[in-house]
C-alpha cells in the first residue's frame, strides 16, 4: 500500500513540521535571555526535536581558518561541553563546503567528501554516523557552524529536518547579533560611566553630545554650573558670548571640525547667570557606520583659574621686565652723568648693555676734538658676551667704518634719525645692510640672531650710533626693546652732545687763555721799560731844587710811575692766572719772617690809603717766622691790602698777624661795602667778580691766585662779610714745609708736590 504509506509518511511530516514550528515559536519568545543560556535551550531542544545525540555550535575565529565549539550538547551525558577545534589546513573540503553550502547534509560522513576528512579521528573516536550541519551566517559574514552529529546507525536527513536545522541556524544568527549588540551596549555602559564617573570628577570638565547642527543632545549633568537639560535642544552657542554669536563662532567651529576632524580653540565662554569664564573647547564629529554625520562631540574645559595664574604669571613677568629695564636705564643715567667726558661715556655704557640686554653692542660716538693736538684715543666701542662674537662685530664695525658708523649703512638711521629693528637677520636684512663683501659674510656669521640699530642724535645731529645684537638663541628684539634702546640712546646721545660742548667750550677757554698769557708778556716788556724811565726821571726831579720843577708837575710823574705799577701788577696776574689755570704754581720756599713783611707791604700801600682817605693799622705778633715764598706772600698781602682799599669806603682797615707753633693767621678787615652771602664764594674764581665795574676797576682775578697761592702753601682763605658792613678775610698758613729752602712745582687742588725742573 505505496499509497497509504505515502500518506502516513505526509502526515508524520506534517506533524514533524508542526512541531517544529511550536519548538521555533518557544525559542523565539526566550530571546531576553543571555546568549549562553539561549544557546543552551536552543540545541538542547534541537537534539530532543531532531532526535540527534550530539548537538554544537562552533565559532569562526576572526580569520575564518579555524573553528572552535562554542558549546556542545550530548544528549545521552544530558551534558555541555566545549573547547575542540579544527583549522582549515586540516579539513580544507569541509571548510569550503561551509563557505559554498547552505546546508551540509552528510547523510554518510564517513563517505561524503564534505565530512570524510573527519572519519579517522573524530567521527570514528565518537561514533558518528550522519552529519547535519549548517553554516551561520551574519551581516554577510560566516560566523559558526550549528553541527548535528548523529551516533549509531546512519541516517538520510530529511527535508523538513533541514528546513528545521536551517531555521535555528538562523536564529543562531539572531541571538549571536542580539548578544553582540548587548555586549556593545554593556561597553558603552561601562565606558560612558567610567567617562561620566572621568568627567565628574574632573569638575571643570563638561562633556556634550550635538546632533549635526550644532544643538546639544545631552550631556555630562552639569555644564559648568546648571543641568544640562536646560541646554538640551539649544545650540551650543548659548555657551558662547554675543560676539562670538554674531561673528559665527560656532558655525565656524562645526566646520573646522568636519574638515580636520578636530577643532580646538580658548576663548570666554558664557556661565547660565551670565558671568564669564576661560574655556577651552574641543570639538569633534561623529559618523555613522555608513559615513553619515551623526553629531558632534563637545568637550568644554574651565580654565579660568589657569588663566588667571597665568595672566598673574604675565603680569609678575612684565614687572620684572619693567625692573629690569629701569635698572638699565638708571645705570645708564648714572653713566652719563658721571662724566663729561663722550670716551668716558660709552665703554662703560657698552658694558651696561651687553651685562643686562644684549649681547654684544657696538657703540660710536662722535670724535673727540684734536684740539690737543693728540690723535683721537677711541670714538667706537665693541663689547659682547664672548670673545668670539666681540670679534666679529669688531671686524664688522671695521668694515663699516670706512663709512662712518653702522647707522651710516641704512639711510633711515643716517638720514632720517630713525631706528632700525631687525627680528631675524635673513638674506634680504643682509643685502639691505650690507650691500658688498665682506661685510655680507661677516653679516651672516652673526645670523640668524637679531639686531637693533638706534641713531644718537642730539639737536637733529645724528652723532653716531647704538647697535645691538641678540644671537640666534636668545629671544629676538621686539617693539619694547626698541623703545628701551632708543632711550638709552638718547641719553647716551644727550650726554655725548653735551660732552661735544664742553669740549667745544674748553677749548674756547684754552685759547683764550693763551691769548691772554701772551699779550700779558708782550706787554711786560715795554711797561717795564717805561716804569724804569719813570723812576729815573723821578730820582732826578728829586734832585732838582724844588722851585725849578712846580709840584704839580712832580705829582703828574708820581701818578705816572702808579699807574704804572698798577698796569705792571694787572698783567702779572694775566701772567699768572694762565699759570694758575694750567693747575701749576711754582714756589720758592724761603724762611722768611712774616711780621717784616706785613709792615713792609703796608708801609708801601700807606700813601695810597691816604689817598683812598683811609687808615692802615696793624695789630702785628713779631718774629712770625715760617717757611713760605716771599714774592707770592707779598702777592696776597698786596691782593688782600688793595681790595680792602678799593672796597674800603673810605674806612679804617686793619691787619692782623698770630703766630702759633704750628700754623699763623693773617687777617685783612675792612669796613667798606661788604659781599652778598651768595657772592663769598664765587669770588675766588677766575674773573669772578662782585662789585659793579663801572665803580669798581679790575679784572676778578687778585682773589682768584691769591686762593692758589694760599693752597698752594697747603693753607686756606675764607671771606666773612655783611653787605654794607666790611669784609674780613682771614688766611690761614701752615709754618713748615718739608721741602724749605728748594723750589717746588705745586700741582694745585691736590696734595702732590713734586721739584721743579731745574
Ligand atoms: P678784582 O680785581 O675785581 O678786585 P678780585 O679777585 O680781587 O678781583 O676780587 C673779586 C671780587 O670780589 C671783586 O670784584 C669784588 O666784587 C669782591 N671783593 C674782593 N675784596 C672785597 C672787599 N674787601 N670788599 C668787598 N668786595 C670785595
């Protein structure tokens, strides 16, 4: 009864298939659970179903050459197992098959290609007859085998067995993608809470997700200070500050960050209560696996207390910088104004640079003048941190001079009285500096440092110049070390220009002086001449019966012989006062008794007190006796007395002499028109005078190298006076000298003494 049997066979598998179904459906409904435990169920029921005694599922390594059993089911141990493996170099057929077939359907195993490269070992070891195994696949991807391994007596797999075996292979596939999905979302946990927990921690951090246009999605709980769901659909700019808003900050951002793949940027960020703080914000895109934008993520940084320390670090720095630069300056100023001298000047000013700015300097000033007749000693100045580079800069400067000075080479400097900045001394700073060899390799030794090129100039007169240099590691010259430069050029250049003048004034002096001391001596011959003439023809009138010559006529040759004693006496003090200026006095050391010589001077001056109608007395100790020069004693009694009389109004004048041990007082007093306080010291310089000329005759000088002499004794003079009221002058004068008896050369101002050149 083919027939019947045909229909029990349809019914036995329709009732299989339904079965089946039912077993599908419970399976379905158990995908919550773990893939370990679902995979558990599923070829445990699949064994109990298919009436199979082993039932596994394998694992392709990432490679797709070996396959490792996941789990196996052997329904006689009711028992899990797992753990074996077989590499494709092993069982290439079955391999292929896996790759190729739907369904391996190994109704033989040990005969059926497919299966036989198992037969000696594994199908023998364990009794398998017939293999059903079926590939999974997912996402296009092989990834296992579900292997159904009958034991005993071989067996044809049936068709609806196979639809069967497929159908959990399937939902193999679906609880492997469902397992790995979990799997990804149980890292994305664990990662975002490990970032949260990160983030959290790190309090100045925030950390936002922005769908593709910029709007924030979610976020870190709180963004700087408020919950992030209040930012939630806004765009991130409601961080930013209204000007960042208008210029397109956060457009601009979005873009940089898509196109590079990152934007990074610091600026002032906006708090929910509207105060402001430093951020730092980092932003980068996210894409789907199909390349399409998914958003963007945000991180915002505080960085306020940052930027606070730094800028607290900046300004302390400034200050420093600010010091510093005073310092140089007021070494600078204290140079200057030590000296008159422009040679003076500069050394020391070089060094002041290269010790606090920079490290070499080249400084020039102008020539000093040759009125001396001496050769200039230096007029240029090269100093630097090293022996090397000062060299360099000496050849350099050597070059240059053939041109006159380093600002000479560029014509802002020389012309324009501009400076000259040069951050990095390139080829094209080279060329415009140095136009030839050598100074064009001598240039690019010293590259690629920097240089500053400032003009002295003083009253529109570029003098010279002030060069710096920084070498290639140090930080180059900027805006603020030019404005220090040029500052410390203009005092530099102030005080060479006022050392210009007073050379320039000096030097009037001298000729003056020159001119003086030799009228004076072209003048002394003829007035002695003339005063001997006069003093014959007095002796001889004196000696003619005074009725042959009338009185008055006598008297004219008297007044003559005076004046021309006088005039002798003017141009023996413009004799001396070339002398005394020149610094030397000569002195003849005698022991001489002083009493004598008061009285003498006073006796001669007696008729012209008479005439002045006034009265000399002296109030004198005897035997003053010390070492001094005679003739330059009687200079300053002669000073002193003729002032006293000239000054005198007509009053008594009195002279004084004490003698002690060691030392003896002269004093000369008078009562006569007196000296303004603001005058008393002045008056002993050269042609310094106080009284009016028209009343008063005279050249300023008697006091002048009465001053010298008396200093020159190793003495002093001091004038105390009231206007209105007379002057007392009072000398004070050492006795002894070590030197009595010789001459000697006395250089004055100071406390050398040295013989004279005989
Ligand atoms: P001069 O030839 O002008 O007198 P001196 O050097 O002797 O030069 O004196 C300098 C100035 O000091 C005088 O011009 C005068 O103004 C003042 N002087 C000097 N001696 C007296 C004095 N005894 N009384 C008042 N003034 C005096």
């Amino acid at each position: 009864m083919p027939s019947v049997s045909t229909t029990s066979v349809e019914d036995s598998a329709r009732r299989n298939l339904l079965r089946y179904q039912s077993v599908l459906l419970q399976l379905g409904a158990e995908q919550d659970t773990d893939f370990g435990t679902f995979l558990n169920r599923l070829l445990k029921s699949d064994s109990a179903i298919l009436g199979v005694d082993r039932v596994s599922f394998w694992t392709f390594e990432p490679d797709l050459s070996v396959i490792r059993c996941t789990t196996l089911y052997c329904a006689h141990e009711d028992r899990f197992s797992g753990g074996e493996e077989f590499s494709e170099p092993e069982t290439p057929r079955y391999f292929r098959a896996l790759r190729e077939d739907l369904v391996i359907s190994a109704d033989d195993a040990l005969r059926d290609e497919r299966t036989a490269e198992f037969a000696d070992t594994y199908l023998a070891e364990h009794g398998i007859s017939s293999m059903l195994d079926v590939p999974v696949w997912r996402d296009g991807r092989l990834s296992g085998v579900l292997c159904h391994e009958h034991v005993g007596p071989q067996r044809i797999w049936q068709p609806e067995e196979q639809t069967f075996a497929l159908a959990v292979g399937q939902f193999i596939s679906m609880g492997l993608e469902r397992d790995e999905r979990r799997k990804t979302e149980e890292a994305l946990n664990e990662s975002e809470a490990r970032f949260a927990a990160l983030v959290e921690s790190a309090k100045d951090l925030s950390l936002l997700l922005l769908d593709p246009d910029g709007r924030v999605r979610t976020g870190t709980h709180r963004v700087h200070g408020f919950p992030v769901q209040e930012l939630a659909g806004q765009p991130l700019s409601s961080l930013f500050t209204p000007q960042d808003i208008e210029e397109g900050r956060l457009e601009r951002a979005l873009e940089v960050a898509c196109r590079e793949g990152k934007f990074e940027s610091e600026g002032w960020l906006l708090r929910k209560d509207g105060s402001r703080y430093w951020g730092r914000i980092v932003l980068m895109p996210l894409y789907r696996q199909d390349g399409t934008l998914r958003g963007f993520v945000t991180i915002t940084r505080d960085l306020t207390e940052q930027r606070l320390a730094r800028d607290k670090e900046r300004l302390l720095e400034e200050t420093r910088r600010s010091e510093e630069r005073q310092r140089l300056l007021a070494d600078v100023s204290a140079i200057v104004n030590a000296s008159l001298s422009a040679q003076r000047i500069i050394r020391p000013a070089a060094h002041v640079m290269v010790n606090n700015f920079a490290q070499g300097c080249v400084l020039t000033a102008p020539r000093p003048l040759r009125s001396s007749g001496r050769a200039p000693t230096e007029r240029r100045v090269v100093a630097a941190r090293g022996e090397r580079l000062r060299e360099e800069l000496e050849r350099l400067s050597e070059v240059f001079s053939q041109r006159g000075n380093w600002g000479a080479w560029v014509p802002e400097v020389s012309r324009r009285g501009r400076s000259l900045l040069i951050p990095k001394l390139g080829d094209t700073e080279i060329n415009r500096l140095a136009g030839a060899e050598p100074a064009r390799a001598l240039l690019r030794e010293l590259g690629p440092g920097s240089l500053l090129v400032v003009p002295l100039s003083a009253r529109r007169r570029v003098l010279g110049s002030l060069v710096l240099f920084r070498g290639p590691g140090e930080t180059p010259f900027g805006a603020a070390d030019l404005q220090l430069a040029e500052e410390v050029g203009r005092r530099i250049a102030f005080a060479a220009d006022n050392a210009r003048l007073y050379d320039l004034a000096r030097e009037s002096i001298r000729v003056r002086d020159q001119f003086l001391s030799i009228a004076a001596h072209e003048f002394r011959t003829p007035l002695t001449t003339l005063k001997l003439q006069l003093q014959l023809v007095e002796r001889t009138l004196r000696a003619v019966p005074e009725a042959a010559v009338p009185m008055s006529e006598r008297r004219h040759v008297a007044l003559a012989l005076r004046q021309v004693t006088r005039l002798g006496g003017l141009v023996q003090e413009l004799l001396d006062v070339s002398r005394v200026s020149a610094g030397m006095l000569d002195l003849r050391r005698d022991s001489i008794d002083l009493s004598a010589l008061v009285r003498e001077v006073a006796e001669i001056f007696e008729s012209e007190a008479a005439r002045a109608g006034s009265t000399i007395s002296l109030s004198i100790d005897e035997n003053v006796i010390g070492q001094w020069d005679r003739g330059r004693l009687e200079q300053v009694l002669t000073n002193l007395l003729s002032n006293a009389l000239r000054y005198g109004a007509g009053k008594p004048v009195e002279i004084l002499l004490r003698g002690g041990p060691e030392e003896v007082f002269l004093i000369v007093r008078d009562r006569g028109i007196g000296i303004a306080p603001e005058d008393q010291q002045r008056i002993f310089g050269r042609f310094e005078r106080a009284a009016s000329a028209r009343h008063f005759g005279g050249l300023g000088l008697g006091l002048f190298i009465t001053r010298r002499i008396v200093e020159a004794h190793r003495g002093t003079i001091e004038v105390s006076s009231q206007p209105g009221e007379g002057s007392t002058f009072v000398v004070r004068l050492p006795r002894w000298a070590a030197t009595a008896g010789s001459r000697e050369r006395v250089a004055l101002g100071t406390e050398t003494t040295q013989p004279a050149p005989h």
